[in-house]
C-alpha cells in the first residue's frame, strides 16, 4: 500500500465483505456510528445475523472498508450523525462512502430502458444487461479560487445562508467549460 500520509485509502473490489472486515453503516442520511470509533465490523454483534448488500470503497490503516445501510439499532453506544456534525471526523472517508452508497441507491435501474441494474464484473459501475450499458459514480467538478489584494482576501456570503458563513469564490464546472472559464463566471456571479 502506498504511504498518501492519510489512514483512507480509497479503492474498488468486487469482493464481498469478511467477518472483521470494516462497515460504514449508513441510516438514511446519517452515519451510524459506535461510540468508540467510525466504523462498525462486519460479523460483529451489533449486526445480528444480518448481511445486508455492502460495497468496498478502500481501506482504514490496512483494513478493508464497506459501506451499507442499515436501519438505527437504537442500542446503545451509537449515535446518528450527519456528514458535518464532527469536526474530527475522517471527512474524505465519510463523504466517498456517502457519494458512493448513494449513487449505487440511484443507479439501482437503467437511466435508459428501466431494467435493473447490478454489479459491473470488471469496475465500478453498474450494468444493464438489455443496453450494456455501465453506469459509473457521478463525479462533479468544480472550482475554488483566491482572490487576494495585498494581505486581503475576498470572502463571498450566499443569500441562501442565513447565518454568518464567508467562503471563498467556489461553484461547479458547466458542460463545455474548462476550468478558467468556470473560475471566471463563478468571480462575476458571486460578486
């Protein structure tokens, strides 16, 4: 494994999980989380005899990470919690989880021709069958810009946001723009 300087690593398999391998348990748009740590194991007691559908998505310090969701056991020791709820979280393990259980929830059926969808044997992607046609995790590109005069930089408020929150100049990329272009439009928008 390569040493990023980050415990996450993300990463596809098409295995199914193992007795002590990792679970980010999901409940709707909350993390369930155990007390004591982030991640739930996967034949532990908490689980009963449950084994519901989970999906690889990386590794924790060497350990083999799934993502599932599973209803709130309401035992106690767990709490729900939603993705910017804890500072100290693992935010880019958190969010790739999320991003990806939902869009395998989204993607359960063909865009195309309604068929259900199932796993792609060879990548991260569902399949339909009918079409042959893989449906692969959104991905989003966007942009963050500085801009700085002397020792000042340029804080943006959104009308939407009713409580104090300034952020840099930031938006996703339109079809057909490249990045400068993005930039550019998003610094006359936000301004």
């Amino acid at each position: 494994m390569v040493d990023n300087g980050s415990d996450w690593l993300p990463g596809w398999s098409e295995a199914s999980p193992e007795d002590g391998d990792l679970l980010l348990a999901f409940s709707g748009n909350a993390i369930l989380k155990p007390r004591d740590d982030w991640f739930l194991t996967w034949g532990g007691p908490e689980m009963g005899d449950s084994r519901p559908e989970a999906l690889a998505m990386g590794s924790w310090r060497g350990r083999k990470v799934f993502v599932t969701e599973l209803p709130d056991p309401g035992l106690p020791g767990f709490e729900l919690l939603t993705l910017r709820e804890r500072p100290d979280s693992p935010a880019d393990l958190l969010n790739t989880g999320f991003q990806i259980w939902q869009w395998w929830q989204d993607h359960r059926f063909c865009g195309r021709c309604g068929e259900q969808t199932g796993p792609h044997p060879r990548e991260r992607a569902r399949w339909c069958s009918r079409c042959n046609m893989p449906w692969y995790p959104r991905i989003a590109p966007c942009v963050i810009t500085v801009i700085r005069r002397d020792d000042r930089f340029l804080l943006a408020k959104s009308s939407r946001v009713t409580r104090n929150f300034y952020s840099l100049i930031a938006g996703f990329v339109e079809p057909g723009e490249n990045l400068e272009q993005a930039v550019a439009r998003e610094v006359k928008e936000e301004t």
